[in-house]
C-alpha cells in the first residue's frame, strides 16, 4: 500500500518515462492509444537489457566466468520479481516463454495430451483472443475433446448464468480473458473461479494479457492452475512472457520442448528432466528480454497501483461519454467493470479508414478484429476500431482523439 501522504506524480514526469512519447507523427505529437496491442517502454527497461548487451553479453547458467554469473543472477533475478509481482508460492512456478501465446500452447501441449480423453471438454468463453482459442481447437483435433463457449452478452459480458450448465465432470479444463482485448470488459475472475470450482474438479487457465498491466494479481488467491501473460503488454520487451502454473500440475507434467538446460542427465537413449522451472525452458532463452521484464515489473511497482489504477480509471470516465456522444458511434459492450480499452464503429466508415484518417493526425489506434474474430462475429460486425489508453495518455489525448473522429465523419461523409 502507498501512504496517502505520497504526493502524487506530476503527469509531465509519468510521461518522461516513456521516451516515444516526445516523437512526432506526420508533423503532430504522437497520441498512443493503442496500448492493448503493446505498452511503450520506459527507460529504464530499455538500459536494462542495454546493460546486459554493452557491459556484460553472456549465456546463462553454464558458464563460471564472471560476465556468465552476472548474466545467470540477472536472469534469475528477473524470475523472483515476477514471482513476487504474481503472489507465486515458488519461483519454480514462473516459466518464461515468448508471450501469452506460447504459454498457452505449452498447457495445451504439455499437460491437455496427457490430461484429455475423447468426450472430454474444455470451455472457453465467446469473447476469448485467438491465441485461447486455437490451441484448445489443434488439442481438441488431437485428443477427440469438445469445446464449449460461455455465451457473451449484448453488454459484452459473460453470461454467468449460463455458466453451471455448461460445468460437469466431463469439463477438464475452464480458460477466460481476465480482460477482454477487444471490450475492455473485466470478467469477474473471483466469481467464476468459485463457480468453477462448485461444479467441477476442472483446471482453470486465465488469459491475463491484458490485465496485469491494469491491476495487481495474486494468484494463489485467485485459485486458479494457470495464468499466462506478456511483458510486451507490461512495459516490457517483446519476445518474452510468462506462464505460471501451480507447482504440483507443473511437476506432473511432461517437458514440452527438448534441448538443453531442461535435462538433468542425457544418454544416447534417453534423458531426465531438470527440476522447475528449467524443465520447462528449453535452450537458450529470451535473456535480454527477461531482464527487460524484470525492469518492467520494478517500473510498475515504482510507479504504484494507486497512480495507475487512478489515471487510468479518470481516463476510462472521461473518454467514455465522449465517445458515446459522438454521432452514430457504436461502442462495443457497456459492461460495468472495464479497462480503458474501447472498441467502435462509426456509421458508412471503414475501421481501416478510421485508423489511416486518425494517423494522419499522429493518433496511433487499432483496426480490424483485434484477434476476436468470433466475438466481431457475435456483434454482427467484421472489424472495428479500437482505442485503448494507458496510465500516461492524458484527457488532452481523449480530446484529441475526439477532433480526429469528428474530422473522420466530415472528410468521409
Ligand atoms: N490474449 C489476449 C487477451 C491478448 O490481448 C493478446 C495480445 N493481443 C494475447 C492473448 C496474445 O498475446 P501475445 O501476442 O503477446 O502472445
């Protein structure tokens, strides 16, 4: 907790973290609002993973020259912070992977071949990124599983009610979106974790890309088996993410890549595994980009939820009305707990016009389906535009973003 007494960050200062902000666009100061698809970097993720390339370049937990040590304890150290950023009960539990994605194909292969029999289900939700999505659809075509969906509402939220009859024994796994990358909707983690857990004895996975940019997670009050995530959406690098699982599913699990680091002893015939969570990690990793992560996860608890949370809720306020009071706007979902993300149609323009007309003004936002093909589907819709804010836009940003739309509709109407 902060003290109150903490004087509050100047808003000029939060911003000085981030040098792309002070880059102009066609002549215009940049306006990033396309934060769900990747955050800004700080500086100090950037002389992170500047540090360990100029001063100290080396491969991790091989070597006993100094530059090899110093590498291994960046690395390492990089693992404690994000145990502790999560609430992980052990380091073993954090795997670093490539991001979101391959953290969960690395369930969907490493623990749903050994877990699924045919008839078995996994259910997903209407709402669900691609990426939690089409893993559990290559294992449903290699273990004879079933897919169920949690239908999604016309508010954009999920249909809880719907939720114990889609739960029985036959239920081997449950995955959701913390936080919808396209709706900005925070599905109520808590809630359906209780229910999950009151109607079957199936593995819960959730997708929190976009949500541990947003507000603290702990993982061991959650409940949950699996959480996976990307630095790159948390003021870190891309290339590196996170999957943690709770230790005893980890242990039981089967390696998913081979190679070296993840063996204790290797014969010509076969091999044994190291112990969590090199088992798990395969060959030479993403250092860089796990020191940049470790720098991210400090810049994040430097900054504060309170600064983070406050901003960005301001920034969702404000924003909101001023979208709904645009001509025809069409904002997708109204759900009452959201993330500053905000996906809409204007009525006869394009998305992709939206994003190219709104660039010319150094306005950077998102065009097309936001990897939500099934949930554009569900709104009758085959693309929208999305903007989505970070604790350092400001409501000068909303502003201008209002500007640009009311340009859109007059150059396109
Ligand atoms: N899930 C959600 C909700 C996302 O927003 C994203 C990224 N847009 C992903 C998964 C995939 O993340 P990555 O591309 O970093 O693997």
């Amino acid at each position: 907790m902060e003290s109150p007494t903490l004087a509050k960050p100047k808003e000029s200062a939060l911003r000085a973290a981030f040098p792309v902000l002070s880059r102009k666009v066609h002549g215009k100061p940049l306006v990033y609002l396309d934060n769900a698809a990747t955050t800004l970097k700080p500086a100090a993720v950037l002389d992170a993973m500047d540090h360990y390339y100029r001063h100290g370049t080396a491969n991790i937990h091989r070597g006993i020259h100094t530059l090899a040590e110093e590498a291994t304890a960046a690395y390492e150290g990089a693992r404690d912070r994000v145990a502790a950023f999560v609430r992980a009960s052990s380091r073993g539990e954090i795997l670093f992977t490539r991001g979101t994605t391959e953290s969960i194909n690395l369930v969907a292969q490493a623990w749903g071949r050994g877990a699924l029999k045919p008839g078995d289900e996994i259910l997903l939700t209407g709402m669900e990124h691609h990426a939690n999505l089409v893993p559990w659809q290559l294992l449903r075509d290699a273990t004879g599983a079933v897919l169920r969906e949690i239908p999604v509402t016309e508010a954009g939220e999920l249909d809880l009610g719907a939720l114990p009859g889609l739960l029985g024994e036959r239920t081997k796994l449950v995955a959701f979106p913390w936080v919808s990358n396209a709706l900005g909707t925070v599905n109520p983690a808590a809630e359906l974790v209780r229910l999950v857990r009151q109607h079957c004895g199936g593995k819960i996975l959730v997708d929190g890309a976009q949500a541990v940019s947003h507000f603290p997670v702990d993982v061991g009050a959650l409940d949950i088996d699996f959480l996976a995530f990307s630095g790159h959406k948390l003021y870190g690098p891309t290339g590196i993410g996170v999957l943690w699982g709770r230790e005893s599913l980890l242990e039981a699990m089967p390696p998913w890549q081979g190679g070296g680091d993840m063996i204790k002893t290797v014969t010509f015939e076969s091999a044994s595994w190291n112990e969590l969570p090199h088992k798990f990690e395969a060959g030479t990793p993403a250092i860089a980009e796990a020191i940049g992560l470790g720098a991210a996860v400090a810049f994040v608890e430097e900054t504060g939820w309170e600064t983070i949370r406050e901003r960005e809720n301001e920034l969702r306020r404000y924003a909101e009305p001023l979208l709904g009071a645009v001509p025809g706007l069409r904002l997708l979902g109204a759900a009452g707990e959201r993330a500053p993300v905000f996906s809409f149609n204007l009525p006869g323009v394009h998305p992709s016009d939206i994003g190219a007309l709104l660039d010319t003004e150094g306005i950077a936002i998102r065009t097309g389906t936001h990897c939500t093909m099934p949930l554009h589907a569900r709104f009758g819709l085959s693309a929208s535009a999305r903007a989505s804010f970070a604790f350092y836009n400001t409501r000068h940003e909303a502003d201008l973003l209002l500007q640009g739309l009311d340009k859109v509709l007059r150059l396109t109407r």
